[in-house]
C-alpha cells in the first residue's frame, strides 16, 4: 500500500504534463523535430505511432507549412 501511495503523486504529474500541443510544437521547432524523429522511429520499428504526440507534431508541420505556402502566395501577388 505504502508503495502505491508513493507512485501515484509521480503519476499523476506525468499525467498531467501530457503531450506537447500543437502550439507548443510551433512555438518550438527543436522540440518538434525531436517529435518527427521519435514518431519516425516508431514507424520504423513497426511500432504503433498513433499517439498524441505524433498526431500534433504531424498537424503543427501541416499548419507550418501551410504558413509558408500562404506568406509565399501572398509575395507572389496571388
């Protein structure tokens, strides 16, 4: 019992801390790029990459770069 009461409070701040958010990963992209290559090594492995943090890491690269190619189109005049 005594052990169970001791590994919850580390649980509960894993728990809390999550994954990164999408922002979080826009806002930093050292820590997005360590996402990709986590999330590629899974891939890799044929392990399962479904996770939350792949999943933002994926859609912060897809709102990047839709960023780009609009500020692009918006150079070219379009």
């Amino acid at each position: 019992m005594k052990k169970v009461l001791l590994a919850l409070p580390i649980a509960l701040a894993l728990t809390a801390c999550g994954s990164p958010s999408v922002e979080d990963f826009i806002e930093n992209p050292e820590k997005l790029q360590a996402a990709l290559e986590k999330c590629n090594m899974l891939v890799a492995q044929g392990k399962d990459a479904d996770t939350e943090e792949c999943n933002n890491a994926q859609t912060a690269t897809q709102k990047m770069m839709n960023n780009v190619i609009n500020n692009t189109m918006k150079q070219m005049g379009h």
